[in-house]
C-alpha cells in the first residue's frame, strides 16, 4: 500500500509516511545521520497525498500492536536487539 502510493508520486515509501504525517497535521522529526538522507527526508513538500491515499494509510492502523512488546526484547530472552 505505500509502496503503491510512493510509486505513484515518484517518492519512497519514507516520505510518503512523512508527508501523511504532515498532512494529518502532526510535528515530525526524521532520523538520519547521512546527509543525503536527511536531504531526501525534507523533500516532501513538492506533493500531496489525495484523500484517498491518506484513508487508506489511516486504514492500515488496526489498533493492535504487530509485533513483540518493547519490553519483551531483551538480550537476556534470546531476542537479538538491532543495532540502530
């Protein structure tokens, strides 16, 4: 579904979530240390998600949690913790 969206507005699915962030209204703070990423990050505002495509995104919240509890990844429960 965001892929879909992303390809149809010739962005990556990031800056669709990006801009459905802004668009809802909501303060967003990317996360990058790369500067070409950060650059690419702030190019959302040459674009607008239809109704549509923000109902959609809005659908995709099913109010349940899809994977484990923050709590329940710890070294310790044999649950490798990514590195960042």
């Amino acid at each position: 579904m965001i892929g879909e969206i992303a390809k149809a507005h010739g962005k990556s699915p990031a800056q669709v979530m990006l801009r459905w962030h802004l668009q809802q209204g909501r303060s967003v703070i990317p996360k990058s240390t790369k500067p070409a990423r950060i650059a690419k990050k702030f190019d959302v505002f040459d674009f607008e998600l239809t109704d549509q495509q923000l109902a959609a995104i809005d659908a995709l919240d099913t109010g349940k949690r899809g994977g484990p509890e923050p709590e329940a990844i710890t070294l310790e429960a044999g649950r490798p913790i990514p590195e960042a």
